[in-house]
C-alpha cells in the first residue's frame, strides 16, 4: 500500500541557492512528525514542496502513489491542508470567513451546507478561536490569528496537515493545547507535519522527529531514537544536555562560546 506521503528525492532551488537536497521520506497515517532545523534548514520549503507548491527540480512527492504535482487544486485539498509560516490578512474579512476557506475541497465557501457549517464550528472550538469568528481578522493579535489560520487548516477534515509553526505566536497555554490537540488529530488516524523550533514540545508530542540542516535531512526518529547532545551541536550549533522523564525530554541548552 502507497503511503499518504511519500517524498522521493526531492531537490529544490530557489533562487541561487539549493534549498532541499535529495530528500526522502514517507508518512503514514496516524504520525506526528515534527520537524526541526535551525532557520534557513529548507523546512517552509519541504512542506511546500509536500503541499505541492513548489514544484522540485528532481525527484517527486506522492500522495497514495499518485503525484500530487498531477492532483487538481480540489483533489489536494481534500487530501492536505496546508498552514504557512507567514499569515499576513489585509483584507476586513471576518475569522470565520478565513475558516471557512478551509472548506475549498467541499465546495464552500461560495456554497455551504451544513457539513460545511459542523467543520467550521468545530474547527474554531478546536483551535480555541470560537470567540473570534465574527471579529474583523485584520484586527487580531498575531497569537489569535494564528488560531484562526490553524481552524482554516483544521476545517478541511484533510488526512494530512502540514502545519508551518503552528504554535510560534502562541502563549504557553495555547502551545501546549495545540500540541494535544493535533496529537488527539493523529490519534484519530490523521497525520501532521508540523515545523517546530520548540524541541520540548516536539519531543513530548510528536511521534516522530525529521531533522534538516541546510537543505539535508540530518536525522529521522522518535526523539528518544535521534536527540542527543551531538545532534543538537550539529543541527544547532548549541551544547545541549537532555535529561529523559516519562513525559519526555528535559533539554538545557547552552551557547558554544
Ligand atoms: N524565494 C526564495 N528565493 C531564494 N531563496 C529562498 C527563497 N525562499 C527561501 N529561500 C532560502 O531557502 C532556504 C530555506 O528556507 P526555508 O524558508 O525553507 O527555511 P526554514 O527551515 O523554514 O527556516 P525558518 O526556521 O527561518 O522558517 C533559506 O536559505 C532561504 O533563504
Ligand atoms: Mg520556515
């Protein structure tokens, strides 16, 4: 059986630089990759090129063998939904509004029914946004837009969501809640990558860690299987000392000079 993602080789260049250098990888259903890497590593790249955004220089990415280069618009969305790092609104479009584009794949939001409604009601409670649908989104905080973004994503029901830092505006409380919350997504049988610079979080959380470093993978494993003091000098650049308890990883983290 095709795996949900299936990433092959793939090179990416933008600009003059290579961003992504031979990269394989497949995701299951039911994973929670998180992946991490120093700024610049090619990760906004990798999920874009998953996303079918970029298209690579070489090599393919597949979506239960078919390549999501040759899926139309509607068909990846109901396969993938895709949140990017930056979410700019410049529009006086309500929260809900921003959701409810979500439901794209279905058909929304020129037409709705009631499925479409359940989704969006539901995506917003998810993501802790239910009391900012009828606010003007050019008018949230960058935290609660981030939560309105990430029903969007949320709201297409997709068996993959590639989330790009979905928790980098977040308050502490709201981090640990979209943690456990697209945990409980993956639990159900859905997959989610998802870009993170927090290694705790990521450790405690995600079932799976992809490492890159300048356009490389650099490691891939739970976090038990591949953090270690070296891999963090590596990936880094930091002297790191991890302490392991049942909920994960205690890191200490130092700067090198
Ligand atoms: N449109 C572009 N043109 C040229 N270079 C680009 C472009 N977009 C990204 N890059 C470069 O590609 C590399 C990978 O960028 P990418 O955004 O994937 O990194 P990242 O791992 O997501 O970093 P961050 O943690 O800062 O979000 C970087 O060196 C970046 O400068
Ligand atoms: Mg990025």
């Amino acid at each position: 059986m095709s795996a949900l993602l299936s990433v092959q080789h793939i090179s990416v260049t933008l600009g003059a630089r290579q961003a992504l250098k031979d990269i394989s990888l497949d995701v299951g259903a039911g994973e929670f990759v998180g992946l991490i890497g120093p700024n610049g590593a090619g990760k906004s790249t990798l999920l874009k090129t998953a996303a079918g955004l970029i298209q690579p220089d070489g090599g393919a990415c597949w979506n239960y063998g078919k390549p999501i280069s040759a899926l139309s618009a509607q068909e990846r969305a109901r396969q993938l939904s895709y949140l990017p790092q930056a979410r700019p609104v410049f529009w006086s479009v309500t929260a809900r509004d921003i959701v409810a584009l979500g439901r794209f794949a279905y058909g929304a939001p020129l037409v709705e029914d009631s499925r479409d409604e359940e989704a969006i009601v539901r995506a917003l409670a998810d993501a802790g946004a239910t009391h900012l649908a009828t606010r003007s989104a050019a008018e949230l905080s960058g935290g609660e837009l981030a939560r309105v973004h990430l029903a969007r994503a949320l709201a297409g029901e997709t068996p993959l969501l590639l989330a790009d830092e979905p928790i980098a505006a977040l308050d502490p409380a709201h981090q640990l809640g979209v943690m456990k919350l697209l945990q409980s997504k993956t639990k159900e049988g859905r997959s989610v990558i998802a870009a993170l610079h927090d290694l705790t979080l990521a450790a405690r959380y995600c079932t799976r860690l992809i490492v890159l470093k300048d356009g490389r993978l650099l490691a891939d494993g739970t976090a038990k299987e591949i953090l270690s003091p070296d891999l963090l000098k590596i990936a880094f650049d930091v002297g790191a000392s991890i302490d392991w308890t049942e909920k994960g990883a205690i890191l200490q983290l130092e700067p090198l000079t």
